[in-house]
C-alpha cells in the first residue's frame, strides 16, 4: 500500500510522526510525505528515514484565497502523480485542501486534529468570521472522510457540536505519543528549582504569563531561574524577539533547538500555560524525563496532569495563579522528584509511542 501523509509544518513529519512512519514502513508500506520546502539538512533526515519527500506550496499563516488555490492544485497534481491508496492529513490547512483534493482524486482520505489553532479562538468580529470560515471548509473537507481523529474529547466534541462532522467518524488518540527510550527518565537537578517552557514564540501559549509570572517569583526569589526555548513563527499571533528579549531580566531565552533533552534534564519543573492544545508534545516529552508539570485547565493541556499527583493546572491567562503554583514548588522543593515520577509513570502508562501508533494503525486499517 502506498501512505501519503501530509502536515503543515515540515519538522512535524521528521519527528512527531516519524516513529509512525517506521510502523508504515515495517509493515512493507510505500511512505510518500508532503509539506513546505525542506532545507537540505532536513532532506537529509527525510531520507534517512526511508520515505520520499515530495514539496508544495504552501502558506500556513496566509488567509490569501490564491494561495490556498495554489496549495489544492499542487496536492491534486501530487495525488495525481502519486496516486496514493490513502492520506493522512494534519494541521488546518492540510486537513482541509488535502481532504477536498483526496476526495476529488477519491482516494480514501483520513484526518488529524492536532489542535483548534489560531481560528477557533477569541470572540472578535474578524475571529467570528475566521471560524465560521474553517467551519465551513472543514465540513466540506470531511465530508468523504473515512476518519477524523483527535487528540482530546474538547476538541472533538466541537467539532461534533458544530455539526462539522458525525460522531460515528470520530476517534480520540493519546496525542502524537512520545519514545519513552529516547526520552529516558532522568534525576532532578540538585540546584535551586528551575522553570523551563519550550514552545514557538506565539501569544496563545502563554508566554506572557509565564514572564509575569516569572517577574513576580523572581521579586521574592531572586535566584530562581526560568528558561524559553522556542523558534520564531509567522503566525498573527507570533510574539516578536524584541518582545521575548524585553523579558530578560527574569526568563533566560535560549533560542531553537533540534534537540530539548538537555533543556529538559536541567530543569525541575515544566511549565506551558497554553490557551489550547491538541495534546503537546513537549509537555509529553518532559513527563517522560520526570518533570512534574505545571500547566492550564485548556483543552489538551488538563489531559497531562493529574492534580496534585504529578503537577498543577491553573486557569487560563492567570500569572498571579501560575506564580502561586511556582511557589508552592519552590517551596516544597522535596516533593518535586515525587512528582516527577508520577509523571513518567502516566507517560509509561497511557502516553508511550508503541501503544498510540497500534491505536493510530487500527484506525487506519492498517
């Protein structure tokens, strides 16, 4: 069988899905992946892996009509080319075009709901119109589907609600899964508590809050450290490095990185006061090294702390309740390795690569 897959942004397929991909492959599947260019180091990966690439145009961030034009007549012309026995989509733009194209070419089309995005959130009159937009591409683009999968009940429970598509289509997978190997369990650090975000430098992840917060811990706490690692992003919603850099007299910026392991084993305590999630990734990763979490009750992101147990949730845009919490682990700094622990032991549990792809590959029928 040959496997298109297509994602919008380009270092998703060369490594949240790559663990999925190799399951494609062992089971003597054909793996065709499709995004935006790729930079020559990432070709390299992309090989390395054992798929072939296959670029198109496209435009996350653009509301441009001609654009997303270009993008469906690319994907027609790549289906047309390849002629795949199924696709698998993700991220808004791909699940919608993709969907819409594979049902012209009918090929059987399935669909991965990492997230709402930028589009289903806020209440002004221009988010209004945007999501009624999606909505109403999404429906048309899932119309065929065989599948619409989600990471979280919230988000598949609007979709539903919306009448964007049936529940019979429907399943709830435990986010993209993490390797639980390579993201060994490690010691706690033995120095004073740390905070470490990583996250693109977006709005809606809370990197403000996490720099209030910050200011606040570190007017009673001098000495405590908070660490940012991110990429820069084209979204409307990106936060400029001049805004990140106002920030450092209390969040150490560290830039982007391939690698967020060593990150990871320098810090005590992960923190993402996300405004939604699919389920994330990096939250995910830390669990697995034996970082307690301290995160919001949004969408995506209550589904990784069990309350007390292996971290905290707070409300949403809250810093004055998110520096409370960073508080309270500074200052019961011995109940952080516990909490840790629990933390690698919900990822043991629900959250390993092996048992979210069997569950992925049963969807897919494959």
């Amino acid at each position: 069988m040959k496997i298109l897959i297509l994602g919008t942004v380009p270092n998703d397929l060369l490594n949240f899905r790559a663990d999925l991909i190799k399951d494609f492959i062992k089971k003597n599947h054909e793996v065709i992946t499709s995004s935006s260019s790729l930079d020559p180091n990432s070709v390299i990966h992309m090989n390395n892996l054992g798929v072939t690439y296959e670029p198109i145009y496209l435009n996350r961030h653009s509301l441009n009509l001609a654009g997303d034009l270009r993008t469906l007549f690319n994907l027609l012309k790549l289906l047309k080319k390849q002629k795949p026995h199924l696709v698998l989509a993700h991220g808004i733009k791909l699940v919608i075009w993709g969907g819409i194209s594979a049902s012209i070419r009918n090929i059987p089309f399935y669909a991965l709901i990492t997230g709402l995005g930028f589009a289903f959130q806020g209440k002004s009159l221009k988010r209004r119109i945007l999501t009624k937009l999606v909505s109403f591409l999404y429906r048309i683009a899932l119309s065929k589907s065989k599948a619409v999968i989600f990471q979280n009940k919230d988000n598949r429970d609007l979709f539903i609600n919306k009448g964007i598509v049936p529940q019979s289509k429907t399943y709830i997978v435990n986010g993209s899964g993490v390797d639980i190997k390579k993201y060994s369990y490690t010691k706690q650090p033995d120095t004073d508590v740390s905070f470490l975000l990583v996250s693109r430098l977006l709005g809606e992840k809370g990197l403000r809050e996490y720099a209030a917060a910050a200011k606040i811990v570190k007017d009673q706490f001098p000495q405590i450290k908070f660490d940012l690692v991110g990429a820069e992003d084209e979204s409307m919603d990106a936060i400029s490095l001049k805004e990140v850099y106002s920030w450092a007299n209390y969040v150490n910026y560290n830039g982007s990185t391939d690698d967020v392991r060593p990150f990871i084993e320098k810090c005590n305590v992960y923190v993402l006061p996300s405004y939604h999630e699919g389920l994330p990734r990096s939250t995910l990763e830390a669990m697995s090294m034996g970082r307690p979490i301290l995160t919001t009750d949004a969408a995506g992101c209550k589904e990784t702390v069990d309350e007390g147990v292996n971290g905290f949730m707070v409300p949403v845009g809250s810093s004055k309740k998110l520096a409370e919490k960073m508080i309270w682990f500074i200052e019961n700094k011995d109940k952080i390795a516990i909490m840790g622990k629990k933390s690698r032991n919900i990822v043991e549990t629900r959250f390993d690569v092996r048992k979210v792809n069997e569950e992925m590959l049963r969807i897919l029928g494959i």
